[in-house]
C-alpha cells in the first residue's frame, strides 16, 4: 500500500518516518521523499493511529489527490534544488512535467491556488535557501554557487538574493547568527 507523507524534505526525514513505522507494527517496502509503500493495508482506526503519530514528529499523512499532488512538486523542487547533483538549469515546467505527467498549466494553477504562491516563486525560495546554506559553508565562491545552482550569472544570483532577502550575499555571509529557515517552512 502507498502512502503519501506531508513535510518530508531530506533523509532524515525518511529515517525519522522509516522508525515511526516500524514503532507501529508497519513493514516499510520502500520509502522516498513524500511516499511511502508498506507491506498490506492500513485499517481506518491503523490509519488514524499512524496520521496522530507521524503528526507529533512534524509530518502527516495526505489523504486527498490534490494535496498529493502538491505534495509531489514540492519533492520534485526540494530534490532538484538540494538533493540532486544532475543539470538544474533544465525547464522547470518541463522537469516537473516529465516526472508527474499532468499540464504543466494544471499543475502550477493548482499549486497557486493551494499553496498560495506559485511554483516559480517557491522553487527561487528553495534556491536562495541552498545559496545561504551554501554561503554558510564558506567553501564555494559566489561564481561556483552561481553555477551550481544554474544561475547565469553571478549578477542574476546576486540581484534575486537581494529581491528575496533584502541583503547582498556578501552581507549575508558576514551576518553568521542570520538564522536560516526550514525548508518546509517555506
């Protein structure tokens, strides 16, 4: 059975999911970023059970196809942005499409709706997160953070950084207690 899991962003968050499964009694078949697949199926009052646990640790079970949905671009950009070393600069309309198989217009009015924003403007946000975690880190240039992450050019990093942040990189980098927020906070 397929499960689908709200607010997991990184592989702790799959090690913290994996051990409240198994704390319930559940057999893990696979687990990735936002899904799930457990050996049978859940009972209503088992699926109840496992949503109020995997709540008290931050994350929940997605119930409805729009939310999964949703669910799955904002895995598809996390990865893209911070968990995969392949070329970022590919179309996002395109990445995402290929991956979910829906209208790329369906999807990204979808995620505004829902979510409030849109799927260009979270995926910047993830980006500008990766750029101070990466600033932080003090072991890349600005040229080589620029091109990691599939910016043209250092100016264009720089000019979005500012927009987002309202400081400069190199501002920022000086400001070591700026506190950097969680990735599913933003």
């Amino acid at each position: 059975m397929k499960l689908y899991i709200k607010n997991m962003v990184c592989s702790r968050c799959k090690m913290v999911v994996q051990s409240q499964l198994e704390n319930a009694g559940l057999t893990p078949v696979s687990i990735d970023l936002g899904e799930v697949e457990i050996e049978g199926m859940l009972s209503v009052n088992k699926r109840k059970e496992l949503d109020h646990t995997l709540r008290s640790v931050g994350f929940e079970l997605i119930d409805d196809k729009k939310s999964q949905t949703i669910e799955k671009i904002k895995t598809l950009v996390i990865n893209l942005v911070h968990h995969k070393n392949e070329d970022i600069k590919t179309n996002l309309s395109t990445y995402i499409t290929s991956k979910i198989h829906q209208d790329y217009n369906y999807l990204s009015n979808l995620f505004s709706e829902v979510e409030g924003t849109t799927i260009e403007k979270y995926f910047i946000s993830q980006r500008i997160e990766r750029v101070k975690e990466l600033l932080m880190y003090d072991e890349l240039s600005l040229s080589q953070i620029a091109d990691q992450l599939g910016y043209s050019s250092v100016a264009y990093l720089s000019n979005q950084f500012k927009k987002t942040t309202g400081f400069t990189p190199s501002y920022f980098k000086t400001l070591k207690e700026q506190k950097r927020r969680n990735i599913e906070d933003l």
